[in-house]
C-alpha cells in the first residue's frame, strides 16, 4: 500500500532558525551587500518573525538602539549607521519601532518635519534630498504620518491628488504620471489612497480583474503583463494579494493555488522562502511569502493589517495608545462597497473561463 504524502506546510521553526542565522552572519557575502538598506533588512525580518509569533528571538533594545542610531540631523533615517536619510528607510524605521512599541522613543515631530520638507507642490514626495520623485515616497509618507498620528502634518489632500493622477487605463497605477501599471506600484498607491480616505476613488473593478490576471497557471503571481517570461515570483503575493484585500477582492485569486505556489518556493532543509522554486532564500522574500499566507489566513499566519502592512495586533495596539476611535484610525482603509449590480465576488470557474477565452484584437 502506497503511503499517502504529506500536505506541505509552513516550516515555521525553519523560517525562525533562518532569520536569526542570516541576521547575525555579519561576514556573509549577502551581509555586506545589503549595507545600504540594512534598515529594511530589519523590517522585513523582525515583521517575518512577529507573524512566526517570535519576535521575542531578537534582542528588542539592541535593535531600537540600532534604528534610533540610523537617524540623521534632518529628522530622517538612513539605511544604514552614515548613511544618509531617505523616505523608504524612514518608513521602515517607524515600522520597526512601532513593532517593539518604542515609538515613543523618538520625537515624531522631528520626523514629520523630515517628510512634509519632501513634499512637492504638486503633492507628490521625493525620496530625499535629491529630488527622485515616485508614488512609493508617496506611500511612504502617508503611512509614517498615519502610524506616528500626524496625517495633519503633510498636506493629505495633495498627496492623494497626485496619486489619483498616476491612474491608468487599465486601472493600474505607475511611478508617476503615464508610467506603466505594475503591482508593486499598485499597492503603494491602493495603500496610500487607503490611507488618506480616498480608496472609493479607485475603479476597483477594473482594477481587481487586472491584479486577479497576475495569477499563472503555477498559481504564483506576476508583477505585470506582457512579461517575456511569465514566471510568478512570492513577493507578488503581498503586492496583489494586499490591494485585492483592501478592494475586498481577495477571493478572486486561486488561494489554494497561491499557497501551494509559496509552499514549494520555501527550502525545507535550511529554512527561508526564495522567489522561484529552487532559487536560493532570503528574508525580503521569506516576509512576503508570510504576508501573502496572512492574508488568505493559512498555516497559523495571523492577519496583517493590507493597508500599513504590519501585523494587524500591533496596529490594534498602537490605535489604543494613541486612543483614537477605529473609524479614524484607518482613514479610508474601509473598503468601498461594489457597485449596484455589479458582483463582489466572482467564482474561480468562472476567472478560468474568462483567463482561457480568446480576446478580440482592438482596431488601431
């Protein structure tokens, strides 16, 4: 009698083992090489192992101490120790403190002067003082404020104009105005409208069969279409998987299929996710394979807030701290509701169907 296999699931004690070794081998080729976003190492580990339900593994006072000492003159954090100061390592900074609940150990205004001096007059951020302008920034600073309290501090209502103008025809969005639709950028800006109360502004139909098209048949997700490969890599399954969740779409992604897809890119042996089956891991994708379990609830992952990702208790507590109401706390990350007469959900068969129809040519 054949034995029956094994369902694959989660190596959890592997992943743990995995970040904590990774984390503390200093002399690694991979260490040296990711000095310059060292701080977002941190968050994408620390976060991997809060969602593992052990972040107690790390030191909590050496790490806050490492954060506060990436902070510059301006406000800002860097990467890394000299380094200087940029949007997406300030966010990350703010992200690790508020998941050892040490916010309070920097003065958040003097890191809201820091963001709002990167806003443009046509409410778009930079990334520092350099001038890159891109929607990730635009996310990154709306997310700061709305974890430090301090939406008040920048000027929402530009920022979220600015956002809206990088829509596209087919409901994607793009680094800037005109740039091509892609998820990574559609999350920032789903996020970013989430937070800054205008996610009802967003064509959430057209934009739901563009993301729910990223899924390959693996099961995995791609970043785009058109792709002279269409392998799917894990980190998609955060970037779809998080607008579809805030548009209340998630159900039209083959989780099942998702899961076994993020399953078989994790290396059963040495623990870590990688971005393809039998690729080698590492933590930035070992995060997104977790946050893409969270989000559809598998393997004991538990829920992660889509819209700030980070793990949903620690937004719960830091809203208590902060004593807000709930409905203020998440400043439009409520979902719109669909539309009159048109489905919120649409059953896998009927995707599969649509996913296999041949499509008409458009006239030039």
């Amino acid at each position: 009698m054949k034995a029956v296999a094994s369902e694959p699931a989660l190596a959890r004690a592997l992943h743990r083992s995995y970040i904590l070794r990774v984390s503390s081998d200093t002399d690694s080729f991979e260490f040296q090489v990711s000095e310059h976003l060292r701080l977002s190492g941190v968050y994408w580990g620390a976060c991997a192992l809060h969602l593992l339900g052990e972040l107690q593994s790390l030191d909590a006072a050496q790490v806050v101490s490492f954060v506060r000492s990436c902070q510059r003159g301006c406000g800002g954090f860097g990467g890394n120790l000299g380094h200087d100061a940029h949007m997406l390592y300030t966010l990350s900074a703010v992200q690790v403190l508020a998941l050892f609940g040490a916010l309070h150990t920097v003065d958040a205004g003097r890191v809201m002067r820091y963001v709002a001096s990167l806003q443009r007059p046509d409410g778009s951020f930079a990334g520092d003082e350099w001038g890159e302008v891109d929607t990730r920034f635009s996310y990154c600073a709306l997310c700061c404020a709305s974890l430090l309290g301090k939406l008040g501090d920048i000027d929402v209502a530009a920022a979220v104009r600015y956002v809206r103008a990088c829509e596209n025809f087919d409901g994607g969005y793009g680094c800037e105005p005109g740039g091509e639709s892609h998820a990574g950028q559609v999350f920032t800006c789903v996020g970013a409208l989430a937070i800054g109360g205008e996610l009802g502004s967003v064509r959430s139909e057209e934009l739901a069969w563009w993301l729910c098209e990223r899924q390959t048949p693996g099961g995995g997700l791609n970043g785009r279409p058109q792709k002279a490969r269409p392998d799917a890599d894990v980190c998609y399954s955060w970037w779809v998987l998080s607008a579809m969740c805030l548009l209340r779409r998630d159900g039209w992604i083959d989780g099942e299929a998702l899961r076994r897809f993020i399953l078989s890119c994790q290396d059963e042996e040495e623990g870590g996710i990688a971005d393809k089956p039998g690729d080698l891991p590492d933590v930035f994708h070992t995060f997104f394979g977790e946050r893409g379990e969270s989000i559809h609830g598998t393997d004991g992952v538990p829920p992660i807030d889509a819209a700030h990702a980070m793990p949903a208790s620690v937004m719960e507590q830091l809203r208590a701290e902060q004593a807000l109401e709930p409905s203020r706390t998440l400043r439009g990350a409520s979902p719109p509701r669909p539309r009159r007469g048109r489905p919120s959900s649409v059953p896998h068969r009927r995707l599969q169907r649509a996913r296999a129809a041949p499509r008409r040519r458009q006239s030039s």
